[in-house]
C-alpha cells in the first residue's frame, strides 16, 4: 500500500449522483479473482479497498444496497447508485456492516491504491499477469501474515468494539 497517498481519497458513480470520501487510507487492498467477482464485475477481478465504514463519507446522493448471496454462503451487502447502478462499496457477512469494501475503480485517482495481495489466484485468468512484487495467495490467507501492524490494530479495534451475537 501506498503510505505516502495524501488523504482524503474521493470517488463516485459514473453519473456522479453518488460521492462518498474516505478520510483514512485502507486497512488493505485486496484484488481478487474469485470466479464470484468476475462475474460480479464482469471482468477478471475485483479490487477491494478495505475501509472502516466510519471512515466512508457520503457526501452526495443516497445509495441503494442490494442484497446478494456470496461465495462463502452469508452474503454480502452491495451499494449502488440507484440512476446508474454502479456498486460503489459492499460489505461482507464476515465483517459485518463495520467494513466496507471500497471499489477501487470508483475513486476518482484509482491507481493511488494498487492492490496489497492478488487473492483466489487459482482461479485467476491465465491471461493476466500478476506482478512478482504483490503478494498472491491461491485462496485465501491470514491477515496477521500479510497485513501491516497498523491495519491489524485497527481491524483488533473493530472485533474488539462488534457485539456478540
């Protein structure tokens, strides 16, 4: 991740209904290509910016969340701009509504947040090409193996602050 990226980063739909603000760089960035995200996405992948939601800002327009079922079988929670339809963020079951997963391509300067890893590489087009400098795992991985001290205080902030179910 790019530590030196200034803050904030800004974003939208295509139709620039919806604008949202991310006040903090990412927890991590995750790129994945999980055969659920190229279809999703109707591309290769999916590159994931992962954001505590306190630190998305809505600055224009309401989104529409859309509930859609997921790979792991818990679902995920998609928002859209309701004119263009565009998936702007999405949260996942496992992290609940504290983390969104910031679509990448949204942003405004989207090559200020290269993915952290290449996850679900199994997978993956044969044709893309992965960078031999990012990490790739071939499903999934522990966060504590690859994500900054930094990112992993602040995802043990948010377990420690979740409700028990």
């Amino acid at each position: 991740m790019n530590t030196d990226a200034p803050l904030p980063f800004e974003g939208g739909c295509t139709c620039r209904s919806v604008r949202y603000r991310v006040t903090t760089k990412p927890l991590f960035v995750h790129c994945c290509h999980c055969r659920w995200c190229q279809r999703e996405t109707g591309s290769a992948f999916a590159l994931n910016a992962m954001i505590e939601a306190d630190r998305v800002e809505l600055l224009q327009g309401e989104v529409e969340v859309v509930h859609m079922p997921s790979n792991s079988g818990k679902g995920q929670k998609i928002a859209r701009c309701p004119s263009c339809r565009i998936a702007v963020w999405s949260n996942y079951a496992g992290a609940g509504d504290a983390v969104r997963f910031v679509r990448v391509g949204t942003l405004d300067e989207p090559d200020r947040l290269p993915p952290d890893i290449h996850i679900f590489t199994a997978s993956k087009q044969p044709w893309v090409v992965l960078a031999p400098t990012t990490p790739a795992v071939a499903e999934y991985y522990k966060a504590r193996d690859y994500w900054p001290p930094e990112s992993l205080e602040r995802r043990a902030a948010l377990l420690a602050a979740k409700p028990r179910q």
